[in-house]
C-alpha cells in the first residue's frame, strides 16, 4: 500500500477535533448553554490502550462548549475532571509512540449533568491512513474483443474507509519498478510475451458498497517471516506491536496458532529460529490452534524481535502451515493462514520452479478450504513481490494488504480481523483497458498492474492508495 496524497497523524488529529466541534454545536440547546448560571459535573475517564491495558501518561482532552480542559492520565489509566459546565461535550485522547505509531480515541458526544458524576471508557487505537485490499487478489477479465486489443476488468475490493474513486492506470512493460526481473509488467502469458495498455477515459464505475456478514468464528495460523531483511524494512518491531493487537482483538470463539519462518541462506547468513524453515509456538509442542487467553502469546511474540536472520522460505513456510491447519482445524471451520513477508523467496530455485511452488499452493489451500491471506511489507528500496504475493493471495477467499510504512501495520490489523471473520465491507468495480498490440488480450493469459483507490473525505484529507493486482482473462 504506498500513499499518493499527503495525509499525517497530525492531519487525523485535526479531523477528530474538528468532528468534535461539530459535534458539540449540533448538541447545543441540549444540554444548557454556558454562561453564569449553568451548572456543572464532573467527570472521570478511563484509558485502555490498544492491548487492553491501561493507559498511563497519556493526554486528555475535555471540550465543551463554555470551555476545554487537558490533563494526562495516572499510571492506572484514570484521570477526573471537576467542575465540568453541564452539557454537551466530548473527550479526544492521543498517545504519540517513540516508534512513529500514534494512537488516539474519543469518546463521541456525552451529556454532562447538572451535580453528577459520569464515568467515560476510552480505548486507543493505532491511527493510520485508509486502505484497501482486493477481495480475490485475482481480479476478473473477461469478454476480450474479437481482435485482443480491449478487455473488461473486474474488482472486488475490501474496503475500510469511503471510497471515492478507483483509477486503473496505463502500464509500459519496464523492468525498473518492483517486479522482478523473472516476471512481466503488463501481460502474462504461458510463454514469454508482455504488451502496453491503457485504461481510456477512467470513468468512474463504482458499485454501491456491499455489506459484509455477521463475523463469523474462525481459525487463524498467523505466519511471520524472521527473514534477515526484517531488520532492515521494520528497525523498531512495529510488527510485532500490530501481531499483538490482532491477538487481542479476537473473539472467544476464534482460534490462533503463531508460527514463524526463516532459514540459513547461501551468503552464510544464520537463521536463529529454534526450527526451520517453520517454528510454530509454544515451542517445542505439537501444534495447537489456541482459545485461551491470547496475551499469554505475548512474550513469545516479543522473543521474535530477537530471532531474525537468514533468508525467508515464503513458499516451504506456507506449504507446511497449510498442511498444519487442515490437520489441527474441523474440516468445515472457517480457516486461513495469514503471512507478513518481507522479501522474495529466494529459496525455492528457477523462475520456473518458484512459479511451479506458486500454484501448488493455491491448489492445497483450494482443496484444503484454507484461504491465504498475505500482508506484504516491502520499501522503496527493497520492494516485495507484490504480483507474486498477489497470486499467492488468489486463494480461497483470499486477499492482499501491503504497505511500505511499517508503521502502517497495527491500523491494518483491524481490517485484516474483518477479513477473517468475514465481516469487512466490499466495493464492486470495472475498468475496460486497451492496447494497440494484436491478440493481446486472450483467454489464458493474465492482464496485471496496480490499481489507484481514492478515498474520501476531500477536501480536508485527500489521499489515495496502490492496490497490485492480477486478473487472468477468461
């Protein structure tokens, strides 16, 4: 997911309190107006941060209409305010983390009452920008025109903020940008070819939003690549962080098995995991899909800041996961294996060969009932595979999140809880694409590129994402 507009936790801030505002003057008349003779309340707010636990040392806003008050938390997460003008009015918190994460929450509008004393819970939650990840990361193309040279495009996205507009941009075969030099840019085919397109006009074709289901309970093998770029694409851990609100965020009724992959690569480098390719955790016991308390997870999650090195066995990880889940899970329970992966997998030997891996994969995971659902994280500097993750994703009921901002990650683990349970909200789209070059377009092959989703509000926080796709033609 790489941002095309600017957008700051600073700018989120600034909504939150803006809305805040809004919300107070729409509540005027209410609950008393200020002045003299309005009589006050109190109020006492407690802070959980995004694990559950209390909040200590965090900043408090109170706003009311006659006046703003600001006050930070004690070690317990509590703090209370006197002599609150009775009314309307609302309370923002914000956390900003040494890591570059930042974490606010709000209560909504309260009414405060003349002599009471009212008691507000609010939690944290990690800000972040919108994002959006392609439902089946295998888009659909379909109904080529009789000379190649046209096609239709069809998206089914997640969404998890307002969607304004979706742009399919032209693409240029070019082997400067994150594909892999093993792989087209534009127009796959079963033998080497690859073609320009354009997508004319780009008008907009968005469906109305479709609602998600009730969430559903589901078994979850939650994958980690301790590979050696680890260090270099996430230096503080952020991943792990989001890891443990994903963990805390679960419902009783889902299960979850962590597990890890990395292994010693051809320069020297050692993997420092207790097994390879794969360590499930705890380790050391068989594999088991957990219900219990998951922060008991938490320790261990943290102990992997320290294991990473080596190379990262993507493919090998995923085949035995795969294999774990369909063994540890009922046969007909909502399952998925979800992998954070850094890198390339440099392990699995020719293009061909990797490719050949590639949809074993998909093939085990579409007789085994177990979607994959990847997160990739990748840099300028040191891109992901994202067309590869993309295949990889094509699953049953798969899907594909990336971003190139670690500190993204925690924000995306509330979508990605809404993905599994089932819950999350899709949006529909299609895009007619073009190319001069004959015979271009035809059933087998696959048409990819990356798809520019903007969401709303504008003008006050524009921006926009890249979400890579792949759509084999029908």
């Amino acid at each position: 997911m790489r941002r095309n507009r600017a957008s700051s936790v600073d700018g989120i801030a600034v909504a939150i309190r803006i809305a805040v505002l809004i919300s107070l003057l729409s509540g005027c008349g209410g609950g008393g107006g200020s002045g003299s003779e309005q009589g006050t309340g109190s109020l006492t707010v407690s802070v959980s941060d995004a694990l559950g636990d209390p909040a200590g040392n965090v900043r408090v806003d109170l706003f009311t209409l006659a006046r703003s008050f600001k006050a930070k938390t004690d070690r317990n997460g509590r703090v209370r305010f006197a002599r609150v003008p009775a009314g309307t009015a609302s309370i923002f918190v914000s956390d900003p983390s040494p890591s570059g994460v930042s974490f606010t929450g709000s209560s909504g509008s309260i009414e405060v009452a003349d002599g009471a004393s009212l008691d507000v819970n609010v939690t944290l939650r990690p800000d972040g920008i919108a994002f959006a990840a392609l439902r089946a990361s295998w888009a659909e193309a379909s109904a080529p025109s009789a000379d190649g040279r046209a096609v239709d495009v069809a998206f089914d996205l997640y969404s998890f903020t307002n969607v304004g507009t979706l742009y399919l941009p032209g693409c240029s075969p070019d082997g400067t940008d994150d594909t892999p030099a093993f792989r087209p840019n534009c127009v796959e085919g079963p033998v080497a070819f690859d073609a320009p397109y354009e997508a004319p006009g780009n008008a907009e074709r968005l469906g109305a939003p479709i609602a998600g289901s009730a969430a559903a309970p589901f078994s979850v093998a939650v994958l980690l690549d301790q590979g050696g770029t680890i260090a270099l694409k996430d230096p503080d851990d952020v991943r792990l962080f989001a890891v443990k609100h994903l963990l805390s965020m679960l419902h009783a009724e889902d299960r979850v098995l962590l597990a890890a992959f990395a292994s010693d690569d051809a320069a020297g480098q050692r993997a420092l995991l207790p097994s390879q390719p794969t360590s499930t955790f705890p380790d050391g016991v068989s594999p088991t899909f957990a219900a219990s308390d998951r922060a008991e997870l938490f320790p261990i999650v943290d102990s992997l800041a320290a294991l990473e090195g080596g190379a990262s066995p993507l493919y090998a990880a995923i085949d035995k996961m795969l294999d774990v889940t369909a063994q540890n899970t009922p046969p007909a329970a909502r399952r998925s294996v979800v992998v954070l992966t850094t890198d390339v997998d440099k392990t699995c030997g020719s293009a061909t060969q990797c490719l050949a891996a590639r949809q074993a994969l998909l093939d085990k995971a579409v007789a085994t009932g177990t979607s994959i659902v990847v997160v990739g994280l990748g840099s300028e500097s040191q891109p992901v595979d994202v067309l590869g993750l993309s295949e990889l994703a094509a699953g049953a009921g798969g899907a594909l999140l990336w971003t190139d901002d670690p500190h993204q990650l925690p924000a995306l683990a509330r979508g990605l809880l809404q993905i599994l349970d089932g819950s999350a909200e899709t949006f529909a789209a299609h895009r007619t694409i073009q190319t001069s070059t004959d015979g271009a377009f035809q059933t087998g092959r696959s048409v990819l590129g990356k798809v520019t989703v903007e969401f709303t509000p504008c003008p006050l926080d524009c921006y926009a994402i890249e979400v890579p796709f792949a759509a084999r033609i029908r």
